[in-house]
C-alpha cells in the first residue's frame, strides 16, 4: 500500500511539471501579445538551436511549492528536452517534446507518462500549441522578456508557474535525443487528465 502512494505521487508530480512547465508557454504568448509590435525588418526567428542553462524554476499549487534549477535545450521545429535539476545539478525529471507528443519522465520513483498536446488540453483553457511550447523554451517571448510569471488553472488544479532566465545561447551544439525508457515504468497518464 505505501508503495503503491509512492507510486501515485511520483506520477502526480509527472502530470503537475508536465502541465505547468506545457502552459506557460501559452499564457506568455496571450498576455505579452497586447502590447508588442515587432520591428518591421524581423521576420522571424533565425536560430536553429537554443540553449539556456541555469534557469529556474517555481511551481506553485494550492498544496505544494517546488522550486528547481532548469536547462532548455531546443531544436527548432523538432525537439526540446527541458531538465529539471533541484539540487547538485543532478537531474530528477526530464520533459521531451516534439510537435506530436510530450513525455516527462520522473528519474526519482523510475517512472514516464506520455501525452499528446490534445490530451494536455481537454482539461487546460486557453489550449496550447507546440509553438508555443517551444516559445517558452528558447526565451523567445514577444517582448524579450528575462522571466516569464502566469497562473493557469488545470481542472480545479490552480498552478502558478515562474520562470527566468539567465543565459541564452544560441546555434550551438545542444544534445538532445530521447531517454531509453526501458528501465522506468509507464504510467497511464488518462488516471490524471
């Protein structure tokens, strides 16, 4: 029995950083929308690669306050992974993406869940995209912004999510690749959603 709690709770906080590391994105899109006005000459993003070390992380609920270290490395159009390092920078959770799919994985209790951005959405308002997704984790907010705050609501869940950002490298060597997940266990993300 105590295992099984073990279990569910690891599996909680999967789904907790999933959502909230996922919605940020979409609200600093919505609320930095209003008041930006790009610069006629930009048209657009021209990097390929992006990577930001050291950023951190705090993931406020009704219950729980977590706060972590953080390291964004994107490919343009392809691949995130985002680590999530609370102490000596060894990493405990690791959230991969792609435009199809989202996996966090929970390196602490050896368990994964996977979601599709449909999945993550049925219960998120306002949806959110893949682009916005990958906004969030290159740094790229529409007003250039070094920290990024919202608050969002998952179901009856209210997750306040706070971000910043010290360094900001880009089109340099970044590695990323998919986590063999045959030693961690699946959990049925639809028990959550």
């Amino acid at each position: 029995m105590k295992i099984e709690r073990k279990k569910m709770r690891g599996g909680r906080y999967i789904i907790v950083l999933l959502v909230a590391m996922t919605l940020v994105g979409c609200g600093a899109q919505r609320r930095a929308a209003k008041t930006y006005v790009p610069e006629p000459e930009a048209e657009g993003p021209t990097w390929h690669t992006c990577l930001i070390q050291g950023a951190r992380v705090t993931v406020t609920t009704q219950d729980n306050q977590i706060s972590a270290n953080a390291t964004m490395q994107v490919v343009r159009d392809s691949m995130l992974v985002i680590s999530i390092m609370p102490m000596l920078g060894i990493e405990m959770m690791r959230i991969e993406a792609t435009p199809d799919e989202i996996i966090g994985i929970d390196k602490l209790h050896a368990q994964y869940a996977r979601a599709g951005f449909d999945d993550i959405n049925r219960k998120l308002t306002p949806s959110l995209s893949w682009e916005e997704l990958q906004q969030l984790c290159s740094a790229e907010l529409p007003l250039g912004s070094e920290r990024a705050r919202l608050i969002y609501t998952y179901g009856d869940e209210v997750i306040d999510l706070s971000i910043s950002y010290p360094t900001r490298l880009t089109d340099i060597p970044v590695r990323v690749g998919h986590l063999p997940l045959n030693r961690y266990t699946q959990i049925d993300i639809t028990k959550w959603l």
